[in-house]
C-alpha cells in the first residue's frame, strides 16, 4: 500500500504524504481567506501576511509534535529503528499531537502578528474537519489505520467491509474504517458551516469541533486492529481521543461559565431596583 502518486527523477510523494499536504493546503486556504475577511483595506499582502506567518507556525509545529507523538506511542519499534524516526514517506504521524502543538503556536503566532483570535478559531473550527478527511485518506492509503478483522465479507453490508492489508502487508477481511472516518470529519464540518451561516458561538465553534470530532473518533477506535499501546483497559489514542475532548469542553463552557456570576449579579441589582 502507501503507492507512489508522482516521481520525477529522484522526487517522489507517496500516497500519504500527498493526502498531507493537501490537507496543509487546505488548512492554509482557509486561514487566507479568513484573514482577508477580517483584514482591514490594503494590499493582499499586507492583510494575509500576518496569517501566513500563523499558518506556517501551525504547520511545523504540527507536523513536528504529530511526528513526536506517533514516536512516542511507538517507542518499542522506533528504539530498534532510529533511523526511521523522521522517515514520514511510509506514514506516522499522531493527530492529537499535532492538536496539542500545533493550536498552541497559531495562537501564539496570532497574539504577536496581532492576528484576531476569534477570526483564527473561526478558521480552525473549518480546517480540522477537512484537514481530518486528508489524514484519514492517508492513513488508509498508507495502512496505518484498519479495522477488526472479521470472518468474511459476506457476513455484513458491502460499504461496511473491505479486504485490505495490514501494516505488515498481509491481506484479510476487515472492518472498513474509511467511511466511518469521512463520515465523522462530514458531520463535524456541517456543524460548522451551519453554526457559521447562523453567525453562532463565534469563536467556540473550534472547540466545538474538536469535541465532536475526538468523541466520534474514540468509538472508531474501539474497532481499530492496528497496535497501538494499551492504558487503563484502552488503547493509548482513545485515552487521548477522550483527554482532547475533555479539553475541548472545558475550553467551550469555559467563557460562558465566567460569565454567569455577572449575569447573577445584574439580575439581582434589577431585582433589588424593583
């Protein structure tokens, strides 16, 4: 698996460093054209220059701490193989870890590129579901996610089976994981763009989304076969799955929680007015 999609000469892109990249160049797409819908009058590049600089920052953090997390979960293999450790042509890269740093350095980036905070969420809230579908894509072509394997194909619906190989190369009966996995990154993304069209929970909507997509993501996982450290009865990417949603939420109910002992205090001033 993982074929070749392009090669010129020495050059050549697997099938999922090309899923990645389009997923970066999503990403990417999406941040410009926010900020030229938050950028004052002037010229392209002045408005989208600041934007650029956060869209590079989450970028390479991103690929750099979702490297070190598919490392770190597998740190059996990678302590044999070290010279496999910044190998990403045959796959490998941790989604929760690229969460984890790469929010942070756009947010960073944002604060000192005077980059609007609301307007970056805004544009994550769109580029996590889409860049999620790329990944997914990548992941399968490069079979580093597969499901369950199963007795044969005749014993469930078509679209819910497939024989596919493992990461070893050895083809079996198995859970399709692939539209389950598109079809979670479709309903987040049309949470989001409904909650946009109805100008909603602005500035919320990212972690809205990560909330969403880690929980659905927690119960794919349970019918996943690839190895992956187990804790707690589970497998190491569900505990982060359920880790990020955590956040997510706190991150979410976090404002308006603040905001209620002002509420309470004006209600009772107008109750007490009365």
């Amino acid at each position: 698996m993982n074929p070749i999609v392009f090669k010129n000469g020495s050059i050549q892109i697997h099938a999922f460093t090309g899923w990645i990249m389009v997923g970066v160049a999503l990403g990417v797409a999406i941040l410009l054209l926010t900020a030229w819908t938050y950028g004052k009058r002037g010229t392209w590049l002045a408005t989208c220059a600041p934007w650029l600089d956060v869209a590079i920052a989450a970028v390479i953090a991103g690929i750099i701490g979702a490297r070190i997390g598919h490392v770190g979960l597998n740190w059996t293999y990678f302590a044999a193989h070290t010279d496999q450790i910044t190998d990403l042509s045959t796959g490998g890269l941790d989604w929760h870890a690229a969460v984890i740093l790469g929010v942070p350095a756009a947010i960073g980036m944002a604060a000192r590129r005077r980059v609007p905070l609301r307007g970056l969420l805004n544009a994550l809230a769109f580029a996590l579901p889409l860049g999620a579908i790329a990944a997914w894509e990548a992941s399968v072509a490069a079979s580093a996610v597969y499901g369950l394997e199963v007795r044969t194909l005749a014993d469930f619906p078509a679209w819910l089976v497939i024989e596919s190989p493992d990461i070893y190369g050895i083809t079996a009966p198995r859970l399709n994981l692939l539209p389950a996995g598109l079809a979670l990154s479709g309903v987040v993304l049309l949470v989001v763009v409904i909650l946009s069209i109805g100008r909603r929970l602005s500035g919320s909507r990212f972690y809205l989304a990560l909330a969403l997509y880690s929980l659905g993501q927690a119960v794919i996982d349970v019918f996943r076969a690839d190895y992956i450290p187990s804790g707690f009865g589970h497998r190491a990417d569900q505990l982060l799955d359920l880790a990020l949603a955590l956040a997510a939420i706190l991150c979410f109910a976090l404002p308006y929680l603040a905001r209620m002992p002002r509420r309470r205090k004006a209600i009772q001033t107008v109750s007490q007015g009365v």
